[in-house]
C-alpha cells in the first residue's frame, strides 16, 4: 500500500472509529503481488485467501468490507465477477462459497482500471486534465496487457469493461452494498461509466462521478490537506455501510 492511501484510510478509519467508540472497526492491507512478478489471477487468488481466512476466524461475512482503487479497484471488480460466475478450474482460483444467507457487507470502488484500450472519448477529451495524459496509459495498458491478458477466460475479470450485459446480474445476492466512483476529467471516465451501467440498479449500487475529479482525487486531497467531494462522498458512504 502506498503511503497516500495508508494515510487517507487511517484518517477514515479513526474518523468512524471516533463517532463509534464501542464498535471500533479495524482495516487491513493485502499486499498483492504487482506486474510482472504476478500474472493474473494471482491477486485475485491472495483476495480470496484473504477473504476465507477472515471468515475461518469467526468474521462474518457481512462485518467484511472490501475497498480498492485504481488497479486495486479492478481487483475489487474481479472479486465480484467470481462470485457471481467462479473463475474456471483451469486457473487455480479456490472458490469463494459464502455461509449460506450471507453477503459480504460492501465494495468500495474508486477510479477503477476496467479496460486497457484508450478508444474511449473521455481519453482524449481529458487527456490534458488528468494526472497521466491518455499517451501515457495507453503504455501502461500495453506493458500490462500480456500479464492480465493470460488466457481466454480472463475477458471479463481482466477487463470488466468487456463484460456482457447481464454479467452482474445477481450482485445484490453476494454483497450488501456497492460504491464506484470515477472522476469528469479522467481519461477511463467513458469506460468506468459503462461498467456502472451494466451493474443491475437497485438500492444496495451507489455511483458517483466526481465534478472535476481526476484518477483517484480522494488520495490527492488527503495529500493536500483537503476534503474533497470524493473523499468526504467515500468516507461518509463507508461509515452509513459499518452501521
């Protein structure tokens, strides 16, 4: 985890912790392993391990609350896809069978990584606005392409962006709540936005774009010294979900 974002999740976890003294909640870090020393699924993999041994630990599945930004929101993405549709067996993923009658409390999304292209209109639209121009994610995309790209069936979980309609459909059943926030002038809004609009509507969804927000605006705020939108949006939607 970068230090940025310790710092921002410290100071939401204190902040709710502050206003619930006698329901103190606790946050934990997955170190997964980065291009090129991890080829999918292999993060998804540690998530999973992850979420399985919280629950062996008397956790339930409801007090488990999952959030992911950038890469890290695309990871969140891949978790939900293989609840919803398990990852064949071919690569090595453990399924993640939840007690029966419960869902993970929520997943909180922030400016996802959905697609590896950069045809969307939104590239060039922010590619002088955002914090990398559109040249520059698209050799980010092209370097990480091989690593995510590893078989047919990484499509979807790869790049939720290329998933089909229908393909969240159900996601009300394995988790309580779901976040996902892009900001107006990244250069992936188009692309984040089609993938808020393929997960079914419904109370437990809760998107947010972010006037004149840039990838990841809530951790340049908290950088800043600032509370922006995003992160008071963020904060405040993590706290109604810990009630």
């Amino acid at each position: 985890m970068q230090d940025f974002a310790a710092d921002y999740w410290k100071t939401t976890v204190d902040s709710i912790n502050s206003s619930n003294p006698d329901t103190p909640v606790g946050l934990v870090a997955l170190i997964y392993p980065l291009i090129p020393d991890g080829n999918f699924p292999s993060q998804l993999t540690q998530i999973v391990i992850a979420i399985q041994h919280l629950i062996s630990q008397g956790t339930k599945p409801e007090n488990i609350h999952i959030a992911g930004e950038s890469a890290g929101g695309g990871l969140v993405l891949q978790l939900l896809s293989h609840l919803l549709h398990p990852i064949p067996p071919s690569l090595s993923v453990p399924s993640l069978n939840l007690p029966e009658g419960t869902k993970l409390g929520s997943l909180c999304i922030m400016s996802p990584i959905v697609s590896l292209k950069t045809s969307a209109a939104s590239h060039q639209e922010n590619t002088d606005k955002d914090v990398l121009p559109s040249w520059s994610w698209g050799e980010l995309f092209e370097y990480a392409s091989p690593f995510l790209k590893t078989s047919d069936a990484a499509g979807p979980y790869a790049e939720a962006w290329t998933a089909s309609e229908g393909w969240f459909f159900g996601a009300d059943t394995v988790v309580k709540r779901v976040f996902i926030s892009v900001g107006e002038y990244e250069c992936m809004r188009d692309d984040v936005v089609d993938v808020m609009n393929k997960l079914p509507k419904g109370s437990y969804l809760t998107t947010f774009i972010e006037k004149k927000g840039v990838h990841n605006s809530q951790y340049l705020d908290c950088m800043a010294g600032e509370a922006g939108e995003s992160a008071v949006n963020i904060a405040e939607w993590v706290k109604q979900s810990l009630q």
